[in-house]
C-alpha cells in the first residue's frame, strides 16, 4: 500500500513566478488536505476537498492560491506570483471516508519545499 | 477560539532517560478529538495517536505513554527510555468533531533531541 506522494519535493523559484505542486493521495481516500509549515511552526490548515469537490478554505489562501482535485484523485495547488512570504513546506494529507474504522486519521505526504528568492 | 499550545520548544534528554511532552488545548467543543505526530528529519508526518474527548483513558504503546485529563485541557506524551531515534519533533493537534472540514489544529511543536 502506497502512501501519499507530493511532487516535487523541493522547488526553487524567484519571486513574481508562478508554481505548481501535485499531491498524490492513497487511492481509497475521499478527502485530501492542503497545509503550510513554516520553520518553527506547526502546520496550518489551507483548504480540503471531499472527493472533487473543495468544501474549506482558510483565509490564509490568498486569491494568488488555487487548489484542484478534478477527478477526485489527485490534486493541484498552484501559487502564482510567489512572494518570499511564500516559502514553506507544503504538507498534503489524506483521509478515508468520514465514517469509515479509520475516520479522523490523516495520512501526511513528505512535503513539498518551496523557496522563493 | 480553537487553539493547541505546546510550550516546550525544545527538549533534550540522554539516552534511557523518561521525557515528557506537554500539550494544552482550547476549544469550546464537548467532542473533539486529540491526535500526537512525529515528524523526523525527513519531514513526513506521522500519525502515533487519536484520543477523543470521552475517553479519559491513558495508553500505552511500548516506550510511549498518553496522559489525557480533560479537567486540565492536557494531553501529554511520555517516552520511556528514550533512544537516539526518537529525535524528531512532536506535534498535537485538535479536531474538533462537528467540523466538517476535519481539519486538524497543531501546537507549535516540540523539538526532541535525545543524545546517546
């Protein structure tokens, strides 16, 4: 059983450009989440989506953030026109079916690491 | 307000020692639920314990240990005999039930370094 997968894992990019990351859930998940961790800090929550559908978005999603599941598989999260303040780890995570034995856990992928020059 | 406050930003111990990991939350909830996460050096993670809030229970899994009191608004995490490997930072985190989202709440975390 695979668990859940993000690429890239590291990504560099100057400011003003735009980026895109993939997050690859474990294959019998309804629900996905999106996460920002900066050095220090726990992680914050950014968006979920239940199946394609994305239900939540944290007011820390700015309106340069966009996020897609469009088959209910695997999701997007794009930032366009990165800001230093942008730099972060961005933590995906998966869960199964809210009323299934395994309801409230979440499964996290290692992160995609972003830094903006 | 939701909130997990972990106030030990750092901690460390020598190997075979007992250390504990503090965490206190606030929420208005009557059912949440209380979660701990490891995550080591490679960054992924992962997932040790879920506790909810009508089960004041403690538990036990080998060298760990959940102390839950819900009159404190605490979940500490006891390693017993601490190891090398056991370096990682912790995370809590609170979900409280009724939020659709499920989203989790995390502390800030605390950063253990156990030397040999």
């Amino acid at each position: 059983d695979t668990g859940v997968s993000q690429d890239p894992r590291h990504k560099i990019t100057k400011r003003g450009q735009n980026v895109t990351f993939r997050c690859d859930p474990i294959s019998e998940h309804n629900r996905l989440y999106w996460y920002r961790q900066t050095l220090g800090q726990g992680p914050e929550f950014l968006t979920y989506f239940q199946n394609e559908a994305q239900l939540e978005k944290s007011r820390l999603l700015s309106d340069r953030f966009s996020a897609e599941r469009p088959k209910g598989s695997f999701s997007t999260l794009e930032i366009q026109r990165t800001e230093q303040g942008d730099s972060a780890m961005y933590l995906c995570a998966s869960s199964p079916e809210e009323w299934g034995p395994n309801y409230n856990e979440q499964f996290f992928g290692p992160g995609t690491r972003l830094t903006v020059l | 307000a939701q909130k997990v406050t972990q106030a030990q930003t750092e901690i460390s111990v020598v190997e075979k020692e007992d250390v504990t990991l503090d965490c206190v939350y606030e929420t208005r909830d009557t059912t949440y639920y209380l979660f701990w996460y490891k995550q080591p050096p490679s960054g992924e993670l992962v997932f040790l314990i879920r506790r909810n809030s009508f089960d004041e229970q403690n538990e036990i899994s080998g060298r760990y240990s959940w102390n839950f009191q819900k009159s404190t608004s605490s979940f500490n995490f006891t390693i017993t005999a601490s190891q090398v490997v056991d370096s990682a930072v912790y995370f809590c985190a609170l979900r409280p039930l009724y939020n659709q989202g499920g989203k989790l709440i995390f502390g800030q975390g605390t950063e253990l370094s156990v030397k040999p």
